[in-house]
C-alpha cells in the first residue's frame, strides 16, 4: 500500500531503528513506547488487520511470533519475561492498519491488560 507507514519501514523508505529482519518479517522499536522494551513485528506482505490475514498467511503469522521471541532472546527479556499482543480494529486499540505485534517488556506486566 502506498500510504501505509509500516510498509514504508518494511520497504526502507522511512527510517526506523531496525533490530530484526529476514525475507518476510522486520521488528522495529516503537516510536511512542509503552514499557522499556517496546518493539513492533510486522510482515513485509501488507495485511491490514488480523481479520482479513487469509488461511494461506498461516505461516506467515506464525513467523511473527517466532521473530518476537528472537527479538526477546536479543535484547535478553527472554527469561526475566515478555508480552505479546497483536490488536485488531479500532475498538481493539489498532491505530496502524497493516497487522503486527508489539512486545512489550523491560518490567513487570500487570492483568487485566486495559
């Protein structure tokens, strides 16, 4: 998508300090970050919300996951802890309409969540 900010990191357009990336995945640190630790992973490929990733992207969203927990191990919040969220729609705190995960750690999360 043209207009779509994530694909423009993804793309190397829009600079962003990147700390992963292979041929399908780029993790970035957040711009506005919510714990110490605040990356986002998204897919190169454009899918604008968790509700329109078809079946065929299973691997795909998987690798998302994947790519979070080596992140983790990276930046060595793998054994102390994480969180992992991916939001989907406005209402579910989806500000970015191109799917992605944030992990968020560094400190002790707290439940609920929001």
């Amino acid at each position: 998508m043209e207009s779509c900010i994530f694909c423009k990191i993804a793309q190397g357009e829009i600079p962003a300090e990147i700390l992963y990336e292979d041929e399908q995945v780029v993790a970035f640190r957040d711009i506005h970050p919510q714990a110490p630790v605040h990356v986002l992973v998204i897919p190169r490929r454009h899918i604008a919300t968790l509700n329109e990733a078809p079946a065929e992207e299973a691997e795909l969203v998987g690798r998302l996951s994947l790519a979070a927990a080596e992140v983790a191990r990276r930046l060595r919040i793998d054994q102390s802890g994480y969180r992992v969220v991916m939001n989907c729609n406005r209402d579910g705190g989806q500000t970015v309409f191109h799917i992605h995960l944030h992990l968020l750690g560094g400190r002790a999360m707290t439940w609920p969540p929001g």
